[in-house]
C-alpha cells in the first residue's frame, strides 16, 4: 500500500502527559492513581511539609534520606533493600543526579516544582514527574505530569480548583493596589491567605484552569531564563557563595547557605523585602531548613525591584 502524507514526521512520545490545579493534587493522583500507594517510599529529609501531609493523609510508608548541605544526596543514607519509591526533589531548577543503582529497579518519583518544562532524564523504566508552575510563575494554578506508568486519569475532576477564583481575585486587588493606590495591602495579602488555606483543606484533584492553560501557551520561557542567568551572575559577583557548583538547568532562584539567616530576613523585611522561605517548618534536623536562603531571579519582577533587592543583600551580607 503507498503511503499518503509520509512527509510529516509522526510524533512519539514515551510518556502520557497531563495536568492538574498543583504540585500536591498531581502528587494525589501518583498516590490514588497508580498502584504505588502500599509501596514503601524514601524521601529528601529537607521537603515542603505539605509532602509529608500528602503521604500521611494517603497513609502512605516513608523513611528519608540525607540531603546535604550542598543539595546533593547523600549515598550512605540510601540502602536499596527498603525502598520501592524514590522521591527525588529537583531543587531550584538544578537536576538532581543519583547512580542507577539506587533506581533501575524502583519507581522514581521526580519532583520538578521549581521547572517549567522536564524530561525522563534518568530514562527510569518507572517514572512519575510533576512540576508546579505557581512556584516558577505567575499563575495562579497549574502543574504538569509526564509519566510512563498507567494512571487513572479520571480521578482529575473536570472543575477548577475553588482556591483559583480567590487566588485570582487576590492577584487582580494587588495589581490595583500596586498601580493605582486601589484598595490596601492588607485587602490583597489576606486574599492570598486564604486562598492557601483553601489549598490546604482541598484533598480532591482537580484540572489545570482555563485561563492558567491559555497563559502558559504565552510564556516565553528562554527569554526569561536570559533575564534569570545574568541576575544570577550578578548575585554571583558578590561571593554569596552559590550552594550549586554549576548554574541550575532551569534558574528560577539564587541560592545560598548563611549561618544568620534569621538576621537577613529580619532586615529585609524591615526595608518591605520579603523573601520565601524554604521550608520554614521542617521536622528533620537538617542545618538547611535554617541555613538556607533563596533569592527569587523571575523576569516578572521588574528591573528596579531586583536592583533594589540586590542593594539591600549587598549591604546585609
């Protein structure tokens, strides 16, 4: 039979790709949608909580392995023998590697929150990654799944997520606020608020929003990770002392490690500088919950904000 169109490359991929309303509802749908849940898991003993409040409430099993001080795993906390889950946490954009030993015959589960985009770099023969774009943008909702194991897509609900429409609001009362001295910033900031307590409470998955999907087609992520590599460079100028040895695949954050941190986020937020703070509220004893500093390096904050920023690093550290 002659073929009709073979001019057109077929597409293939290797994975099934799909999306929900976050980070923790594609973490549900890992759990609830695959056969994993009775597995036995080991995680990174520096995580978000909400990683543990996920694996509890699903009743999951997991112990930890060390993250060290330069975010790189820590191979004798890793024993092969009990684990069949493998949770790894690309932090801040930077790919974590680890020897296939620790995973050829495991599932991985691949923690991209910090990616705009991600791959099955490792090539795991069992694979689940998922990324939150609320952490690297300035959507209200969203993340994004690749995996090459079977998943119940129909556990995702065809709905938004209810915390988007307050997250949203919240997000419009700001940009008044902040352009045209409409409303108050206690208005916007108790918003945000409780929208996160909604996220909190919400344990149903639910899909990515319309209007969150539309904007992700806009992102021009080269363009922004030009403007996040020269800022890095310049925060690199000052000798903070980057935990990375290399810059980050996808740079989202500058990160470094500082004994007074408590003393630098006290000051900054005395000149209105807020940064994050990853993870305020860590259970394991690991010296980066209350070490470790990140500084935001996103094109959406403008230029004068992140030179102002900068400024006030310079003159704290």
């Amino acid at each position: 039979m002659i073929a009709i169109g073979g001019e057109l490359p077929l597409i293939r991929r290797d994975y099934q790709v799909g999306f929900t309303d976050s980070g923790r509802s594609s973490l549900r749908l890992f759990l609830r949608g695959t056969d994993c849940r009775d597995k036995r898991f080991l995680i990174p003993d520096f995580l978000c909580e909400v990683i543990e409040d996920v694996l509890k409430s699903e009743e999951v099993q997991y112990s930890f392995y060390r993250v060290k001080s330069d975010l790189t795993i820590d191979y004798s906390t890793l024993d092969v023998d009990h684990y069949d889950v493998l949770y790894l946490i690309n932090y801040f954009g930077k790919n974590t590697h680890v020897d296939s030993l620790y995973y050829q015959d495991k599932i991985v589960l691949e923690d991209s929150v910090f990616s705009i985009n991600f791959e099955n770099r490792l090539k795991a023969i069992k694979w689940f990654g998922f990324n939150s774009f609320r952490k690297v943008s300035n959507l209200v909702d969203g993340s994004m799944i690749k995996t090459n194991l079977q998943v119940d897509w129909l556990l995702i609900r065809n709905e938004t997520a209810p915390f988007v429409q307050t997250k949203t609001e919240a997000k419009n009362k700001k940009n008044e606020y902040l352009r045209y001295s409409i409303g108050s910033e206690e208005e916007y900031l108790t918003l945000f608020n409780k929208g996160e307590q909604e996220i909190d409470q919400q344990k149903e998955i639910f899909r990515m929003s319309s209007n969150s999907m539309e904007q992700l087609l806009t992102i021009k992520d080269s363009n922004d990770q030009e403007i996040a590599r020269s800022r890095f460079d310049v925060l690199s100028s000052f000798a903070l002392g980057s935990v990375f040895e290399n810059k980050p695949e996808h740079i989202s954050y500058f990160v470094f490690n500082h004994c007074s941190k408590n003393k630098i986020y006290a000051y900054l937020r005395s000149k209105s500088i807020y940064l994050p703070n990853f993870w305020p509220s860590g259970k394991r004893e690991n010296e980066l919950y209350s070490n470790l500093i990140a500084v935001p390096l996103y094109s959406y904050y403008e230029q004068d904000k992140f030179d102002r920023l900068k400024e006030e690093i310079k003159k704290i550290i």
